[in-house]
C-alpha cells in the first residue's frame, strides 16, 4: 500500500509562503518529503491572519524577489502576525544570493537557500531540520566584509538595514518577556537564601501554606462526598422497609399474586436507577483507523462534534500501539491499510485487548462484500459505507456504543 | 451510471458529510487538490515501472477521498482503475490514468472558478 499523502495538513510546522507556483514546486516537493507538518501558502491579502492562526514554527519565503520576501516578512513582524519565536529562511535565486546573505547577517532571516537553480535538496532538508531543533539562537557572524559582497543597489541596502531593526525589535521583546517569566521564580529562591532557612525548614514551610490547606480540602471532599453516599443508600434502604412493609400487609391477607411482586419489583429497580443514574457520564473514547487523511479528517471532525473523545491512527500497526495503551469504547476501521490491514488488525486486537471485547466498524466501499464477509468472522459490529452522511455514521456508532 | 452522467464536484456529499461549513469544506478540497496531486504522480511512476497492482492500490486510496469530497466523475474513475490494476490490463490503465487526469483538471477548474476560493499547491 502507498504512503499517504502528508500535504494535506491543517496544523503545520513549516509553512511556505509563495508568489508563483511553478517557482516553488521543486523546493516544496521535497519539504513534503521530509516533513510531516508541512503547507505551502500562496502570498495574499489574507496571508498575516493565516500565518497568526497557524503559528508555524519554521517558516519560508519564497517570493519571486529578495526585497518582496523582505517587506512581507518586515510587514508580519510590524503588524504583530508574527509576535513569537520562529526561525525563518529566505528562498532566493541564484542571482540573489549575496542580497539574501547580507540579510542573514543582518539578522532579518535566520538561514537562506538558492532555489532556483536546485542543487542542494540535502541542504534545504538541513537547513528546515535546524530551523525545527532551534528555538532560537542569535550568534553574529564576524567576517563580514562589505567588499566580498556584490554591488547591492542603495535603496535595498536601506530596507536591508530597516528591516534588520524591526527584527532585532521583535527578538528584543521576546528577550524581555522570557526575562519576565524567569524572574518571580528567580526572586522566590533569592528570597528562601536571604532569610537562610534550612531545608527542613523549607519543607515545613511548604507544609504549612500548600499540603495541609490541601489535604483539609481533600478531607472536606471525602466527607461530603460519603455524607451523601450515605444518604443515598439509606433513602434506598427506607424504600426497601416501605416495600417490605407492604409485602408484609399484603401477605397477611392473601398470598401475593404475580402482579403484587413485579411492581415492587419495578419499584425497587427504579430505587436502584435513580442511585446509579448519579455517576458522571464520561466522553466515550473513539479510535479512527484510516490511511487518507483527508476522510480520516472528516470522520474526527462528526464524532468530535458530538461529544466524543477521538483519537486516530493512519495504519493497523499504529492502532495497536494505541490500543494497547488506551481505553478505547469503539474503533472505527478501514480495510485497505498500509503496513496491516483491517482484516489482521482485528485479529492482533484480539490479543492486545487481553480477551475483553472491543468494538468494531469497518470503513468500506461496497465492492468488498466478501472480504467484509471474513472480515465480519473476526468479530465486526457493524459497517459504514465510505463516505456515507453524518446521519449514517452516528447511527451505526450509536447502535454500537449504547 | 456513466462518467458523464456524474457531478464534477458534487458538495452536497461533503455538506451530508461534515455540515455547511463553507471554509471547511474549500480547504477540504484544496487538500484534495493536493493530495491527488501527489498521487497521480504516483500512479504514473509506478505505470512507466509496469508495477500495475500497485496502481490497484494508490487508485482505492485517492478514491477514498475523491468520493469524500464528492468528486464523482474522478472516483467513478479511480474505481474503474482500481479494476484494470487488478486485472493487470495495462493498456486500460493508461487511458484510466489519462481520464483520470483530465477529471481532477476538471474539479480544479471547478474550484478555480468559485471566485472564493484561492487554491494552492504542494
């Protein structure tokens, strides 16, 4: 079976913005390649808002200029698009190059790559793979040599140089704030040394103001929670002497008919109800196996919308891993999968699940009747024609789940 | 049913599917776009290598897809390769392939001229 398609992806982690498409398409065939989270955004009016709700960490311009990467990158820093730490990499031509590494310098991009000629695939994979690692790392480079750069037009050098400012602003902030975080926890261990307290005495310290207030609490809890238990059962036990007494009159007259007996019966059933009616339901947890993302989407997205907790895998051997450790009350799965079908992954839950039965619905087309049919041997609990509507596909989990 | 007889792009399906959700269901089908992309490169890849079942299987995949977002000129194709791949009938894989090349241009065109919509590629 093939591998999946990783392009569809609407979480990335490396995003590249482009101008034209047919510049990019080398470059951005072998980004999807090496990375999972990965999307490629064309340039518009749209674009500051799309780049502020995804919040790639790596992130790749690849206009059809130096200086359009510039100004829009410049623009997203400006306008608080981009107000957190990222690493950032200019795409340029080969004609280009001495402008895009006098911007590296400058500290406007993190890294910069020739696309246009391709030659280095391995160092772009590189150049991305670093970007993903590095938080953040502000080093200068020291060989800077304005003569071993070609001649670079007055203007751009000027929007190089502003541009650099408005970088070294944003990075600025970001010192700030992390320095800002740091420091109430900085001023608690400078305080505990100041007064000179000795562990133990730390630890009753700590005793004092977070443990015990926390275990008096959990002790209050734990009280009100058995006040009311015990309440429940003896409301249950009343309505059991109540019943009793009734049977008790009853018998001294007649025996007791059928009748009699099924309605104190009903009785103390719904007694029973009532009490067990008490617990929190949770959210049912779902496991969706599909190898296409993109329906697999969809189908997190239904049962998502209803309530339940979903998790998904894109093959049987990932399922089993999951499997083994969560509690899953369905499993929604589709036939065809790459590494272990459905077929076999069934009979490996099996095993996994240690003898408790777990659910299952395939995901098929209808031209696989027979293999349902073996399929359905292994222990099935329903089917979902793929797409099937939303009604269809709650259906037949409901049916199994309740 | 014939190929013609077939919506392009028929949204009604992904509305039953994921609810009137007009931004969701625009990327949905730009991700289809992509996705298919990647794939009919696959699929003539593995033609020009005669590995012909493989075709069987990355047809059923991006037929899962295809029917999902309600290409259905394009997965009543993508079925009828996932058969000739089967069969090992090459010569009717390559006009599949082609077909089915021209169905995805279709649903391209499609979303192009919904002026909402700005598709992108991989």
């Amino acid at each position: 079976m093939t591998k999946q398609s990783h392009l569809a992806c609407r979480n990335p982690k490396v995003i590249m913005i482009y101008e034209n498409e047919e510049d990019v398409l080398g470059a951005a065939s072998i980004i999807a390649d090496q990375v999972e989270e990965y999307r490629t955004i064309l340039v518009n009016v749209e674009i500051g808002d799309k780049v502020k709700n995804l919040k790639p960490s790596v992130i790749l311009f690849a206009l059809t200029t130096v200086q359009k990467s510039i100004e829009l990158y410049t623009k997203l820093i400006s306008d608080k698009f981009l107000d957190y730490p990222h690493y950032s990499i200019l795409l340029c031509k080969n004609r280009e190059s001495a402008t895009a590494f006098r911007c590296c310098i400058k500290d406007i991009f993190d890294n910069y790559f020739v696309y246009q000629p391709l030659y280095e695939k391995f160092r772009l994979k590189m150049i991305v793979h670093s970007g993903l690692l590095i938080s953040q790392a502000t080093s200068h480079y020291a060989g800077l040599h304005e003569e071993q750069l070609e001649n670079i037009g007055q203007e751009l050098v000027s929007l190089i140089d502003k541009s650099s400012e408005c970088k070294q602003s944003l990075l600025g902030s970001i010192a700030i704030c992390k320095k800002s975080l740091k420091e109430p926890q900085n001023l608690v261990v400078d305080k505990e040394l100041d007064t000179n307290l000795s562990s133990k005495k730390l630890m009753e310290n700590i005793n004092k103001t977070h443990v015990e207030p926390l275990l008096a609490e959990l002790e209050d809890n734990i009280k009100s929670s058995l006040d009311s238990m015990i309440q429940q059962l003896l409301s249950k036990q009343v309505g059991i002497e109540v019943l009793e007494a009734k049977l008790a009159d009853l018998s001294r007259v007649l025996p007791p008919d059928r009748q009699t007996v099924s309605e104190a019966l009903s009785e103390s059933s719904m007694l029973t109800s009532k009490i067990e009616h008490v617990e929190i339901q949770k959210p049912k947890k779902i496991l969706v196996v599909e190898d296409n993302q993109i329906y697999r989407d969809m189908l997190v997205r239904v049962l998502a919308k209803e309530n339940f907790l979903v998790d998904e895998a894109e093959d049987g051997l990932n399922a089993l891993q999951k499997i083994r450790s969560n509690q899953y009350a369905l499993v929604l799965m589709d036939l065809f999968m790459p590494n272990l079908d459905g077929i076999n992954t069934t009979i490996q839950i099996k095993s996994v699940s240690g003898g408790k039965e777990l659910p299952i619905i395939a995901l098929t087309g209808n031209k696989n009747k027979e293999l349902i049919k073996t399929w359905a041997e292994q222990g099935l609990k329903g089917y979902i024609l793929k797409p099937s509507t939303r009604n269809e596909i709650l259906e037949a989990v409901n049916k199994v789940i309740n | 049913m014939t190929e013609k007889q077939l919506q392009i792009l028929n949204r009604n399906v992904m509305i039953e599917l994921i609810g009137n959700e007009p931004d969701m269901i625009r990327q949905f089908e730009i991700d289809f776009l992509k996705q298919a992309k990647v794939s009919l490169r696959n699929i003539v890849t593995m033609y020009n290598d005669s590995r012909i079942l493989e075709i069987k299987e990355e047809a059923h995949f991006l037929k899962t897809s295809a029917k999902a977002v309600g290409a259905e000129q394009t997965s009543y194709l993508l079925q009828a390769l996932e058969q000739s791949g089967l069969d090992q009938d090459k010569a009717k894989c390559k006009d599949l392939i082609l077909r089915v090349k021209e169905a995805l241009q279709r649903v391209h065109g499609v979303i192009v001229n919904d002026k909402t919509i700005s598709p992108s590629m991989p």
